[in-house]
C-alpha cells in the first residue's frame, strides 16, 4: 500500500469513528440539516505561501468538539481538499471539522 493510500484509509478510519459515536440519538426519520463549509480560508502566509484551510461546522448552536485533519502525501503531495467529503461526512455527526493546508517538499523542509 502506498503511503498515499495509508494516508487516505487513516483519514477514513477516522471519520468512521467519528460516524460511529454511540450517544447519537435515534434517528426520526427527519433529514438532518448540512453543515455549514466554508472552504479556502486564508489562516497564514509564511514566505509568500498562503495557507488556507476548509472547516464544515454542524447545523445548530454549539459548542461542539472539534477535529482537526491534515491530508497525506508524505508532506510532499496530495491538498486539503482531498478530505473535503469527510470533513462534511464529520459536521454531520455533531462536530466541527477542519481540514488544513501545509507547504510541501521537497521546496520546504
């Protein structure tokens, strides 16, 4: 398995567990409402590179836990917003979500 594909099957355990959260209440059969994303959020540039993050907070007023995501790729490849469907799979279940971006070798160290 590459470490790419580690990365992405981690990430997914992760969200499963999260999925999985025993004091959920019992569904009725009403659709929850989406969460709300918002994606490319300028948080620091270092360098010249401007670094942004995508966060998916649940519907509803809080507060909620939070969990906080950092694509793989062997800090040299993959983005973001290769966890874009999870981090809104994660609001859904009653937590904000972020997924951030981080600059990659071998141009930084």
């Amino acid at each position: 398995m590459s470490r790419y594909a580690f990365a992405l099957f981690a990430s997914v355990a992760v969200a499963a567990l999260v999925a999985a959260r025993p004091d959920d209440p019992k569904p009725t059969g009403d659709k929850p409402a989406a969460p709300k994303v918002s994606k490319d959020v300028l948080f620091d540039t270092i360098d010249g590179t401007r670094l942004y993050l995508d966060v998916a907070v649940p519907d509803g007023t809080g507060p909620f836990p939070c969990v906080v995501m950092f694509h793989g790729g062997a800090w040299s490849m993959g983005s973001r917003k290769d966890l874009s469907s999870v981090i809104e799979m994660i609001a859904a279940r009653g937590y904000v979500a972020a997924t951030a971006s981080y600059r990659l070798a071998p141009k930084h160290q």
